[in-house]
C-alpha cells in the first residue's frame, strides 16, 4: 500500500502538468480577418500558407474585397497551397481589363469593335461617361467554376468554414453584411471597385466595393464566435503627392481616408496582427503576384511563434483539408431567364450556344457568357449554377444596357483613302427587339458613308441591309485602261488620275455557327463608275461614252449592277492585324444577272474568290501568318470592270481591289490571279511589332483555262514594316520593293480602316 500511493501521486502530477502545457478542455475558436487591397491581397494567400505550417485550424473567415475572394475560396475549402497554383495560373489583370475575345464576337460585332476608337453611351443628345471600365465578367465567369462545389450553399455559415464579407450600399453609403445568397456573386459585390467595375446589384440594391465602409470586418467575424482574430492587412497607406498618379490612386486615397484612421484602432483589438511589407506595390500589381505571396508569407513568418502558440491551445491535430478537384464540365438542364426585357430568349440562347441536356465544358459556358457580353447589350451578366436534381439550373441574371444609342468615333490615313475622320451613331432596339442600326459617317479627302442594319436572331438565320459609298482616286498606268475599255491610243499618256466611285446596297440572310463561321446568302445592286478629268478629249474614232462631259470628267464606267450572292467564312484569327494564332478561310461568289450596261457590253458573268491562311507561334515572341488566294471570273461577258487588281498595301477594299507589296496600288489587273503571301512577325514589346512579309501571284487573263495559274510567279514583292496597337487602332509603316520594278514604295497607315 505504501507504494501504489506515491505512484498515483506521480500520475496525478503528470496528468496536471501535461493538461497545462498541452491542449485547452476549450480550445479557442479563431476567425480570420482579411483586409481590401487590391492586387496587395495576393499576400492573403502568402500568410495562409504560414498560418497553415503553424498548424491553426480556422474557423470563421471575414474579408472585403480581395480579402473576400481568397477568403471566399479558403472557407470554401481550398487550401492555402492549392490557392497559390490558383493564382499563379491566373491572369488579373487580363481578366479585369475585361477584354472579350475577338472569337466572341459575331462578323457584325468584329467590324465594329475593329473600326472604332471611342465608344460613348449618347442618350438624349447627351454624351455620358460608362460607370465602370470594366463589368468583371472574367473574374465571375471564373470565381462560378471555382466554387462550384459550394453552389448549393445559400447560407454561408454552413460553408466549410463560415464566411462573411462586406459591401457598400452605393445609395445610402449603408455597410452591407454578405452572409448569405450566391457566394461568386456576394464576394464580387464586395470587391466592386469605384470606377474599376460596374456596381453589382443583388435584391435591389446597388453595391460597391465594402472597404468604402469597412475594410477590415473584426467585429462581425467576433460576432460569429470567434475568440482570437488572426488578422491580414494588405490595405493602403496614404500616399504621398508624387503617387497618386492616377484616378484610380486618387480614388483610392480618398477611400483611405478614413479606413486608415479605423485601421489603428482595429489593429489593437486584433490577436496577431499581421502586416506584410507591401508598401512598393500597387492596387493593380497583379503581374508581381509572386513577389506579393511571398511578402505574405514573410510578414506571417515574423509572427509564427505566437501562431504556434495558438496551434497548441487548439485541439488534437486537425486532419488536412481534401483536396478539392475542379470540375471542367456539367449538364444543364433548365435555363432561367431573369431581365431580358429588350431581348427574346431566342436570341440570348442563340448566344449561348449551349445545348440542354448535354454535358457541356465550363470554357463552354464561359464563350456563351463572353458571347453575350460581347453584343454590349449587357450592363451586367450575373448567374447562377442551382442542382435540380438530374442535374443543374442555369439561372441568368441580366441587367440590360439602359443606354440604346452611342456616339463613336474614329480617325485614319493611308495612301489610298488618305485623311479620314468617321462619326457614327448606332441605335439598339431601333424598330425591332435584337436589331441594331448603324450609320458612318466620313469626312476627308473623300467623302464616304456606310449604313447597317441587322436582326440578329442567333440560332436562326438574321438579317441584315448594308449600303455603303466608298470613293478613291490614284494614278495608274494608262496601259492598263486601254486594257479595260475603249480608249484611244496616246503614246503621249503614260498615267491618269482615276477615280473610282462605288455605291453598293445589300439585304442578306445569315447564320453563324460559334461566332466564327458564317453563311451568307443576299442579293446586292452597285454603282459602278470609273472617270478621270486628266484625259482630254482626242481625235479619232472614240466611243460617244468616255467623251469627257460637260464637267470636264471623262467616264470609262458608270453601271449599275444587280447580282445574287452567298459568302462562307470561318474567322478564328485572334487579332485582325496582328493574328497570332488561329485560321481564316473566306469565299465569295457574285452572279451579276442585270446592268444597266453603260458600256454596252453586258452579259450575264460570275466572280468568284477565296481566300485562306493560318498564324502560329514560332518562337517565343515570333510569329509566322501563311495565306493563299485567289479569284476568278466566269463567262463570256467582255464587262472588264470587276476584273482583279492588285497593288499597294490595306485592309478593307471594295470590289477586286486586293494589296500587293512592291507594286503601288492598282498595277497588276487581269480576271483571275492566285497569290500566296507569308509574314514573319517579332512583337519584341508589348504592342510593338518588327515585321517581314513576302507575296507571290500570277495574274492574267483566263488563268486558269490556261494552266499559267499553276506556273513559277510571274510577280513577287516584299516589305520590311513596323506596327504598332494603339488606342486608335493599329499604326502601320512598311518599306516594300520587288525585283521587277525599280523604284520602291513606302506605305504608311493610321487607325483601324474603314
């Protein structure tokens, strides 16, 4: 007996001591406070890994604005590593510039996103500034696929960890506390940045970002039971006169006015109060992301002992976080729509080109959302993924653009066109639902215009009427009109300023298949005319029709054309003038059936062309663009007037008008030719583009009856160039020679053309 009493006595004082060096009978619950930032909040994830490696188990989450994103995601259940790959594969600033993708966008909307410079909303006569740069639709296309596998949780306590963010109600100036709903869509309310992004709005109200209001929510994550508060603050200081560069800095330091001052109250009332060193870098720094986790995780690093301190109070050892497997696909069963006011649901699901039903890739949904908001008919997309039980909702949210009429503007110059300064008006809903209508108007050396109008029916055929002026003047060889019409011969003219003028109505149908290939059925009527007022009038035996007129202006041409014609294009080019990837095939048949026939020749022919290339990378920054084409007339009809030429350097000419280096403009005619054409692109800067590009053709008359379009190219030429993508579209300037002729020629370009 004497001896088992010392031996329960020693058991007893073992027992006291290791319960108190050990685990709590309580253990502290711990929330974890994340602050607004920016791109600054990427340190979040830096700090997560260390309070990780600590060991601490978290259980509420609170933040605002990109502290409610990553907050968002970690209290969904990703862990703080797979949160890092995350974001390291992530492009921010990419997806916040919003920029949609060019094979989002239908042939209507590629002409016009590729012609203008400025867009601005024009209602009531009154030009009127967007809300917002960009409407977040990348980054909530991606935060739905992200948390998917919490698209069922509306009440965000029972989210793997609870969670809570903050917004701002724009109206009252009211803190809105996000506990519940649709988490992609709370968290991008509460990281709605003035001026960055358009205002959310969720249950009526408008909502900004939350750290107007409250930046740093310690007292609602207190609220939800936490004990101890890990806090992360990545927000701004005030900054100093020489770095508010920008409105968006100013904005920024007007907001901080006052979360600053909160700050240092909020900062005494937090357990571990974690600050990263992250003073050098800027709200939209996203491109040093790396540099910024690794600033969080340092910063956590100087605060470990008292996180480890933590970790022991906790409870036993918490079991690793399950990795969360991203789902790249679902099936869609139902689509809800919600706002669609202006726009059938025809047209919206035309859009969204998704089958029902049918198993279908996130990137899949995420094209049918860049789709829509492409059309620009869209002031906000916001949805949600429900399950129903066979498998899940697609319920869409839609905020329709209130502005129907914009004022746009653009400016170009090439050698061809020369100056040119285009206004346009365009007008949604303008007699129909789904319709737009579009008017151009230029002014410069040569006075132009181009109308549209179009019905965009998306799954079904749309319709669209275009009629278009277009007019030139340049100097051509005097061999070539004798070659085409019945001049006299003047060994005396050796060039003549020709003008050309053309005025062309069209009404078609068409249907688009994914926004990249297209079939065009339609019927067109052209005025032709060609004229010079620099022949004069000779001797000899000349056709009543080209004698000059009263005004002094000789014509060689003045029809008028009716033809039936269908066209088939496929267009996955990522950039019209710089394409680094992608294909382009496009075709066109003309059957010209009446004419006025001014030149009484007339019988009925046919025009046919196509056109195909490919772009690829090479290496790196180096880009090679391969393309062949070729054209040709069918029949017997002597009319010479929609016969190839080619010559000069361009975009965007009317009739058979087709460029080719080392030759000016309007040099090499005939009615058929094939070209092939190669370009070496190195973009050795952003936007900043050294170029080489080689062309080969035959051209001539019945090339192919003959077999000479299958012979050695009778004609090359090459160019040297330099571009570059501004605001304004692309700048252009190219030095080209070939070895048939001697002089060379520089051609110069401003702007997108049109």
């Amino acid at each position: 007996m004497s001896k088992i009493v010392p031996l329960l006595a020693f058991l007893f004082l073992g027992v006291l001591g290791w319960s108190q060096t050990g685990h709590d009978e309580n253990p502290p619950k711990v929330g974890l406070v994340l602050s607004g930032g920016g791109a600054k909040g990427l340190a979040h994830i830096g700090a997560l890994k260390v309070i990780e490696e600590a060991g601490i188990k978290v259980d509420y989450v609170g933040g605002t604005s990109m502290g409610a994103i990553v907050g968002a995601l970690y209290a969904s259940g990703y862990s703080a590593r797979e949160l890092d790959s995350i974001f390291r594969v992530t492009d921010f600033a990419g997806m916040i510039q919003d920029n949609v993708p060019r094979g989002a966008k239908t042939f209507y909307e590629k002409e016009d996103s590729e012609r203008y410079a400025i867009t601005l909303p024009f209602t009531d006569f009154n030009v009127s500034i967007p809300q917002g740069i960009s409407g977040g639709q990348n980054i909530y296309n991606e935060l739905v696929r992200l948390l998917f596998h919490v698209k069922d949780i509306q009440d965000f306590k029972k989210l793997p960890i609870p969670f809570l963010c903050i917004a701002t109600n724009v109206e009252t100036g009211e803190e809105i506390l996000m506990d519940g709903g649709y988490l992609p869509e709370a968290i991008m309310a509460s990281g709605t940045f003035p001026s960055l992004f358009e205002p959310s709005e969720i249950d009526g109200m408008i909502l900004i970002d939350g750290g107007v209001v409250n930046n740093y929510p310690i007292d609602q994550v207190r609220e939800l039971g936490a004990d101890l508060i890990i806090g992360v603050d990545v927000q701004h200081n005030l900054s100093t006169r020489e770095a508010l560069g920008s409105a968006t800095e100013i904005l920024l330091q007007i907001n901080n006015y006052r979360t600053v001052k909160d700050m240092k109250v909020k900062a005494k009332q937090t357990d571990v109060y974690i600050r990263p060193d992250i003073d050098e870098f800027s709200v939209i720094d996203f491109d040093r992301g790396e540099e910024i986790v690794a600033s969080g995780e340092v910063g956590a690093l100087t605060k470990m002992p008292e996180l480890q301190k933590i970790a022991q109070r906790q409870s036993h050892a918490w079991p690793s976080k399950k990795r969360i497997k991203v789902q790249d696909s679902l099936t869609i069963n139902r689509l809800i729509l919600k706002g669609n006011d202006r726009y059938t649901r025809g047209y919206i699901k035309g859009k969204l080109r998704l089958n029902l039903a049918e198993k279908v890739s996130f990137e899949e949904l995420k094209q049918g959302m860049n789709n829509l908001s492409a059309t620009g008919n869209f002031k906000a997309i916001r949805y949600e993924l429900v399950s129903n039980g066979l498998g899940t909702d697609l319920i869409l949210k839609l905020q329709e653009n209130p502005t129907k009429m914009f004022l746009k503007v653009s400016a170009h110059y090439d050698d061809l066109y020369k100056s040119a300064a285009l206004i346009n008006l365009t007008k949604k809903n303008f007699l129909l639902k789904d319709d737009v209508a579009s008017f151009d108007f230029i002014l410069g050396d040569h006075v132009r215009y181009n109308m549209q109008y179009y019905m965009d029916k998306g799954y079904y055929w749309s319709f669209g009427v275009n009629s278009t002026l277009t007019n030139f003047d340049g100097e051509v060889d005097y061999g070539l009109i004798q070659s085409n019409f019945d001049v006299p011969n003047d060994p005396n003219i050796s060039e003549i300023s020709l003008d050309v003028t053309d005025w062309t109505n069209r009404v078609y149908l068409q249907t688009v298949l994914r926004e990249e290939f297209a079939i065009t059925l339609g019927a067109e009527h052209k005025l032709l005319r060609y004229s010079t007022r620099t022949l004069n009038q000779t001797s000899g035996d000349v056709p009543e029709s080209i004698l000059p007129s009263s005004s002094g202006r000789t014509y060689f041409e003045d029809s008028n054309y009716f033809s039936a014609y269908g066209k088939i294009t496929l267009d996955t080019y990522d950039d019209k003038y710089f394409p680094t990837k992608g294909v382009f095939f496009d075709s066109d048949l003309h059957l010209y059936l009446f004419s006025s026939d001014f030149n009484e020749n007339f019988r009925e022919f046919s025009v046919g062309k196509a056109r195909m290339g490919t772009a690829f990378p090479l290496i790196g920054d180096l880009t090679l663009n391969l393309e062949t084409e070729g054209g040709i007339k069918l029949g017997t009809s002597s009319v010479t007037s929609f016969d190839f030429i080619l010559g000069g350097f361009g975009n965007d000419f009317v009739n058979n008008f087709v460029p080719f280096f080392g030759y000016d403009f309007l040099s090499l005619p005939g009615n058929s030719y094939v070209k092939a054409f190669g370009k070496l692109d190195y973009q050795f800067a952003p936007k900043n583009h050294l170029m080489f590009s080689a062309n080969f053709a035959n051209v001539a008359d019945d090339l192919f009856r003959t077999g000479d379009w299958f012979k050695e190219p009778s004609f090359s030429g090459y160019g040297v160039g330099y571009g570059l993508e501004s605001f304004i579209g692309p700048i252009q300037i190219y030095y080209s020679w070939s070895p048939e002729v001697n002089d060379g020629n520089i051609f110069f370009s401003v702007g997108y053309w049109f």
